[in-house]
C-alpha cells in the first residue's frame, strides 16, 4: 500500500510541474512585430553603412594598397579555409 501511495504522489508532482512550465511561455504581443521591423531596419542601416564605409576605405588607398590589400586578403582565405583531416584519421574514423 505505501509503494502504490509513493507511486501516486510521484506521479501526481511530475503532472503538477509539467503544467507549471507549460503555462510560464508567454504569448507573443503584437508590440514584438513593431521590434522586429525596427530591428531589421536598424541592422539593414547597419550593414549598408558598413558597406559604404570599406568601399570608401578602398577608394581612399592607393593603387599598390589596393593590389596588396587583395593578395593579402585572398591568401587569408585561403589559410582559414577549412582543411582536410589527416587521411589516417579519415580512414580509421568510426561511423
């Protein structure tokens, strides 16, 4: 009898909390719509901004800055690409 008492309350609690945290999430409000347009529109600025300013960056260097400025930024690319595992470990992968 207590088993089946303890049994009951156990699962009558985890019941009672799974209700609690399904009524905490909150319905979104319409004032969030407004936030998010303005939020797009703000990070839309943002990043026209920043793209005005390297192309001004850019204009304001010289010829041989720019030329420098390319290779250099092409041999990054080519560094922080991601690379290929060792073919030791590609072969002896498990899965």
């Amino acid at each position: 009898m207590k088993k089946f008492l303890f049994i009951f309350l156990f699962f009558m609690g985890q019941v009672y909390y799974g209700k609690v945290y399904a009524q905490e999430a909150e319905p979104p409000k319409k004032d969030s719509k407004n936030e998010t347009k303005m939020e797009k529109e703000e990070k839309k600025k943002r990043q026209l901004s920043e793209k005005e300013g390297k192309k001004r960056h850019l204009k304001i260097q010289s010829k041989k800055t720019r030329k420098r400025m390319k290779q250099s930024q092409k041999k990054s690319r080519r560094i922080n690409e991601p690379k290929q595992e060792f073919f030791l470990f590609r072969l002896f992968r498990r899965g």
